[in-house]
C-alpha cells in the first residue's frame, strides 16, 4: 500500500519536526545544512556542522562527518566494526564528491580506518577516479594512512553465527535497528544476513558549495570482491552544484541497475523539491521490480542548491538526520509500501 497521507500524519504525531514541512522540502534550514542517512546520521551532522559553522567548505565538512561513523564500533559496520563478507574480510567502499563534480572513489578497500579519506585522496592527488581493493590499500599505505584491524570480536563472532547457516538474504532497516539496539538482534540474524551501515551524507555550506560522501562496509556477508551502490558515483552518490545533490541507502544492486542518485537529481533539474525527486526513483525501482521490491529496502536523500531537502524510501523504518542554524533533528522517512 502506498503511503499517501504519511506526511499529514507524521507532521501531526512527531512534534519534534512540526516547525517544518521537511518533506515537502519547503523548510526554512537554508544554508549552511548537513544531511545524513538514519538515526546515526546526527552525530555525523554534529562533526560536521563544527565546519559549516565556522564557514568552512562542505567537502571538508562531509569528509569529517563521514569519519565520525567510520570509526563508530557500535554502528555495525562502516569502516571500524563492520562485519565482513562471507570468507571473513572487512571489505570498505567508499565516495566523495566536491562541488566542482570532482569525485573520488574507493572499492573493496582492506584494513584502512578511513575509507572516505582514501576516496578523498585519490580526487585530490592521483588523475584517477577510482582505485580498487589492492591497490587502493597500496594507495593509502603510500599516503600515510596505517593498516589496523578492522574485524572486531564481535563482528568475528557474528559472521561465525553465520557460517552456519550460510543464507544471504537482507534485513531491512538493520542500520537504525542495530545502532539503536531497538533489537537487540538486529545486529545478526542466524540464517540471514545485515546490511550494513551505510552513511550517505550531504552538505552545503555558506558560501554555497555543494558537496557529498558515502562511505559502507557494505551488506554483511556478501560474497568477497563485491562492491554495491556506495562507491559508485551516480548511484550511491551524485553531486551537480546547479541543482543539488542526492545518495542512497538500501540494497546496492537495485541502486546501481538504476543509477539512482543521478536519477533524483536529473528529477530535481526538472523542477521537482527533492522529495519529490526521491519518490520518483523509488516508485521506478518498485515499477522495475515490483516483487524484489516488496522485500528490499531502498532509501534517498537529497537536498538542492537552496537548501531544501527531502526523502524517500521503499519502506518505512527509514530515517534521515538534518543539522541547520534552525533544526537538529532525526526525520522519519517517508515511504512507498507501508
Ligand atoms: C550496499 N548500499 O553496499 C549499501 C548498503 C547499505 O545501509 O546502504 N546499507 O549495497
């Protein structure tokens, strides 16, 4: 069923967002303004808005925030944590893009804390866009960043639960339901598998540069050398500075197949707020697939070059947090199938 009045009633049972029509991306945040993916996006958008504040440049300000959930244990998984793919490696993707539509990108990188930083490097010092696996560790370990390990006891522990059963098979909205410990399950699912933490997130900072990065260990559990939507520019990620900026969340393959990101901000070029935009995408993805779509969850987040923003996701359970002069706020997502 599709969620119609969902913006009527969330605005009237979540006082915490009532000073803004968020959703319809006609709020007054305006810039400076950070955007995450779910719940632990906030502490992301705090590390980030030390910069935005000071009139810092957004790139620098989401490289930042991203790093904050990279080394965040608890969140499951993006950089420092995550649990790894089926044979036991910790495998990080990650991307940055800057308001001149430069971009960097990472994929299947091992043993580097800071996969956003690496994604940043290689926009800013090599004539590459991407470098993978091996040799973006060679590239990291070259510029100074260490190799650590990134499996945890924990994490070890889970993936060995889930050796057992050795079934592949996504849980929605994990991201917000392990990293609150709402379930305290979330975290693994004997016989199922994560996905993980991802983080999308999305600035703009005073003197109007538009600037993005996502950075995931990607799904838990998934076959070793496979890389989702996170590090892939236009799917996980898309910045264009006339028109605004997007990312996803959700189960990469579906994101990629539709190059997702490009697509909300082509949506947003063609006039629509960024939630609108968001929705659009999401409704092509469940048109494409309607089957898969019942059973995935898939979410956008976008914000244009005036500083609005807005949301979408193919199911409910997705969150996105906002960081203006006016609001810190976690905002439920808005989605397709209730
Ligand atoms: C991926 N999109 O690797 C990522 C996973 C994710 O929240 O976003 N999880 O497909």
């Amino acid at each position: 069923m599709i969620r119609r009045d969902f913006l009527k009633s969330s605005l009237l049972t979540l006082p915490v967002i009532s000073s803004t029509t968020a959703s319809a991306g006609k709020q007054i945040a305006k810039k400076p303004l950070v955007v995450s993916t779910w719940d632990f996006g906030k502490a992301a958008n705090a590390e980030a808005w030390k910069i935005l504040n000071n009139k810092g440049r957004a790139l620098d300000a989401i490289e930042q925030g991203a790093r904050v959930t990279e080394a965040d244990e608890s969140n499951k998984t993006v950089g420092y944590g995550g649990y790894p793919d089926r044979d036991g490696r910790v495998t990080l993707d990650a991307c940055i893009m800057d308001e001149k539509g430069n971009c960097g990108s990472v994929m299947c990188l091992e043993y580097i804390k800071h996969p956003i930083s690496v994604a940043r490097m290689v926009m800013e010092k090599t004539p590459h866009v991407i470098l993978v696996a091996e040799g973006a560790l060679q590239f990291a370990l070259a510029n100074g960043f260490q190799k650590e390990n990134l499996l945890t006891p924990d994490s070890e522990q889970a993936w060995k639960e889930w050796l057992k059963k050795s079934n592949y098979s996504p849980v929605m909205n994990i991201e917000n339901k392990s990293y609150n410990q709402k379930e305290p399950d979330a975290g693994f699912f004997p016989g199922s598998i994560d996905n993980h933490d991802t983080i999308g997130i999305l600035a703009l900072d005073t003197h109007g540069n538009l600037s993005g990065g996502c950075t995931t260990s990607g799904m838990a559990f998934k076959m070793h050398g496979r890389v989702g939507d996170s590090p892939v520019i236009g799917a996980g990620l898309f910045v264009d500075s006339e028109v605004g900026a997007a990312t996803s969340t959700g189960v990469g393959e579906e994101v990629i197949k539709c190059v997702g990101s490009y697509l909300v901000v082509e949506y947003m070029r063609q006039g629509n707020s960024p939630r609108e935009a968001c929705k659009k995408v999401v409704e092509r993805i469940a048109k494409r697939d309607p089957e898969k779509a019942k059973n995935i969850q898939i979410g956008f987040l976008a914000i244009d070059i005036h500083g609005n923003y807005g949301a979408y996701a193919l199911q409910k359970g997705f969150s996105f947090a906002v960081k203006s002069e006016k609001e810190e706020i976690v905002i439920p997502g808005e989605s397709y199938f209730i």
